[in-house]
C-alpha cells in the first residue's frame, strides 16, 4: 500500500507538473529488487548534492521485454532502467541508451572503481556493435545459473552434472525454472560437450551464434526428461524445495540462497551446485534509456546505487548479489562459518582467501567455467518456438496436482482475506 500510495503521488506530481519535468526522476526496476528507503534517501541526497528538488516516480516491471516493450515501441520516457544483460546488448545495438555521464562535480564519483572487474569483463563481452558497454552501463546485481538441490535426498556428485535430469532416481522431484533463456544456454554446453571438448566450439561461440541444430538438440535432451519433471515454474519452485516436495530445482543463485535460509529453520538441508560441464553467469545493470527526460539526476541515481553502503543495503533487502567489487562489500559479507575461496575475480588483490558464501560468490574455479547469455535478435523465434514445445509436452500428472493445490490455495486465501482483512508480509525473495 505504501508503495501504491507513493506511485500514485508521484503520478499526480507529473500531472500537475508537467512543465516541470527536470524535477522528477522515472525510474523503471524489476519488482522487489531495491531497498525501498533508499528512495526518499536519494531525493535528499540529491538536493544536497545538487540544490535542485527531485521527485522519485518508481514503477515495476516482472519480464525484461515488458520493460522494452514500453520503451522501443511505446517511447516511454524513463530516466533509468534496469535490463538483464542480453537486453542491454540489444538496446545498445538498437542505439536506444546514451552514455552515462560521470562528470559530478564536487560529488564523489562511486561509479568508478565500484563495479567488479568480473562485472566488467563480462559487460566487454556483450555483442553491442561497435559501443563501449562500460559507458552506458553500470552493474547492479549479478549471479550464476546452477541446481539448488536437498543434501538428504541428493548425492553431490549427482548435481555435477546437468544429465541428472535424466536420473530416475529423481524423477518427479524435479523443477525446472520457466526461463527458456537460461535453460536452453545451460543445458546446451551439456549436449555439446563432446564438441567443446574437441576444440571444434567454444562454450562463448555457443553462446553467442545462435544455430537451429543446436537448438534441435536441447530440445531433442528436454523431451527425453519430461516424466522426471514435476514442473516448470515462474516462482512457486523455492516453496517446493523448502516443503521438501522438490529435491532439485534447476534455478538462479539468489533463489538458492533464498532457499537455503528459509529451510534451515525446519530442519532442511539446501545447497547449491554448478555442473562440471559449464554453467551461464547473469547481471542486471543501470541504462539511461534515449527518450529519458531528466538525464542529470539518472546519473547521479546509478552514481548513489553504487556507493558501497547502499550495495549492501540492497543486497541484503533482496536476496542477490552485488555488482559492487568494493572491499567494504567483501569485509562486510565475510564469515568464517563458511569455506576458504578465491575471490581475486570479484574483489581483486587481497582476496585470495576469503571466507564467503559459495552460492552466491563462487570460487575462482568455478567462475572460470561461467559464461555469459547473448540476444538472439531476429533469431528468439527458435528459441521461443522450442520452449512453447518442449512445455507443452511436460505437463504430467503431478504438475496438475501442484497447479490445483495452487488454485485451491488462493482461492482460500482470497476467501480468508475477505473475511478477516488482515495484512499479509511479502515474502522476501530476489528475481532475475
């Protein structure tokens, strides 16, 4: 209701001051993906900054081409936005950003040595037409793509590989994210295995030259393991894994851990695991889009985003990892409660041997067989004609079940809102 409440009052700002335009900030994010109190923050910080009022109208967004819908055809006058990686690369080729301007006066510039060189390595590998990625976009979160598996139920060594989809010894205990993207980039460097290593293809080749054979053979492997999958999902797979009605879920990094700390109140033992044969990395960035209206306050929001504090701030309100490669953000998600890891990739000199969490800051070992999703462009129809397929044929018996126990669910939990019309706390969990 705050939320709404604020929406609405921005909304009527610019209605009534429409004129005024250069006072008011459109910032346009995935849902549950920042810390709320850092936006009255920012106004003030602004002002100070700057000695000109600014007004925050924040709306949501659940789906990268919703967002780009609005923007490429809509011409939607957002300041800031912010697309996954893939999007940015089809925006940047499309020339629908502008270069993020770091000139702040006497304001501290956080952008510069703020994000993680990894973060950076991955942006100069976006296919972007000639752009320097790094000047029009500024890493926000990141993570991997890898299985969030139960440790009483599932052998380690299992989820080394992603052929334990075809193991019966998990058939119906098997969730599947519903992101065609990240399914097919995954499970593609496990059936050309063979030719990766034989040198005839590289995995960021794969990745990147989008190609109807290699598409025929993802599809050909997720039609052989439709009767293992309990069912594909948007986000009701974490509430499976926690429940123990899942023991594996094909699944983000930041769902992992939302995962882990929920099911260990109740006695459940969650961990997360990257395959042998190679997994996807994935980060979200800041893009100032070119119908954006007030430009200034866009660069000094994505310059106060970056600042070390608020990276913790936001990563520990949503779930996910920062972009941020400052050593505060090291220092601060430091415990000895976990492994020994080197994190030189992320952080820099001084963290060969760090003690953090390996779901969502993965050792050097493991990020070096991590590679990075590409737009398909004119060629998503392959990708999207695939998926409608391959979900098509997976609906088995117990995914009726689950979706009738999800309807039944809410539709007592809309009878029972109705007659005691009490307040229900949002479930905190991040989102790709």
């Amino acid at each position: 209701m705050k939320k709404l409440l604020g929406i609405i009052a921005a909304a009527l700002m610019i209605a009534s001051c429409s004129a005024d335009r250069e006072h008011i900030l459109k910032v346009y994010n995935w849902g549950d993906y920042i810390d709320e109190d850092l936006i009255p923050e920012f106004e003030e910080w602004y002002e100070e900054q700057t000695g000109e009022p600014v007004k925050i109208v924040y709306q949501t967004f659940d789906i990268n081409e919703t967002m780009l819908s609005k923007i490429e055809k809509g011409h939607e006058d957002f300041d800031v936005i912010c697309p996954s990686d893939y999007i940015i690369e089809r925006m940047l080729r499309n020339d629908m950003l502008i270069p993020i301007d770091t000139n702040f006066g006497d304001t501290p510039n956080y952008i510069e040595g703020c994000v993680s060189p990894y973060i950076s390595k991955c942006m100069s590998k976006l296919v972007t037409g000639g752009k320097d990625a790094s000047k029009y976009a500024v890493g926000f979160m990141w993570g991997t793509t890898g299985f969030v598996y139960n440790t009483a139920h599932v052998d380690p060594e299992d989820v080394m590989t992603w052929d334990v989809l075809r193991n019966h010894k998990y058939e119906g205990k098997i969730f599947v994210k519903d992101a065609a993207r990240d399914i097919y980039s995954n499970i593609v460097l496990y059936v050309m295995k063979d030719e990766i290593a034989a040198g005839k293809i590289t995995p960021d080749e794969l990745l990147s030259v989008p190609k109807q054979e290699y598409v025929d053979r993802v599809e050909e492997y997720l039609m052989q393991i439709k009767d293992q999958v309990a069912g594909y999902e948007a986000d009701f797979g974490k509430d499976q894994m926690v429940q123990e009605r899942g023991w594996i879920s094909l699944n983000w990094s930041g769902e992992g851990h939302w995962c882990k700390e929920e099911a260990a109140p109740v006695g459940v033992s969650i961990d997360y695991m990257m395959p042998k044969e190679g997994a996807t990395v994935w980060f979200d960035g800041w893009v100032i889009p070119k119908y954006a209206r007030n430009v200034k306050a866009a660069s000094y929001f994505i310059n106060f985003m970056c600042k070390p504090e608020n990276a913790i701030r936001n990563s520990e309100i949503i779930g996910y990892v920062s972009a941020c490669g400052d050593k505060k953000v090291m220092e601060h998600f430091e415990d000895d409660d976990y492994p020994e890891m080197d994190l030189t990739y992320f952080f820099g000199e001084g963290a060969e041997a760090v003690h953090m969490d390996k779901t969502l800051y993965p050792d050097k070992s493991d990020i070096d067989r991590c590679y990075l999703e590409h737009d398909w462009g004119e060629d998503s129809a392959m990708l999207i004609n695939m998926w409608s397929r391959v979900k098509g044929s997976n609906a088995n018996a117990l995914t009726y079940i689950i979706i009738g126990a999800l309807l039944v669910a809410i539709a007592a939990a809309v009878i029972i809102s109705r007659a005691n019309k009490k307040k229900h706390s949002h479930k905190k969990g991040g989102r790709r």
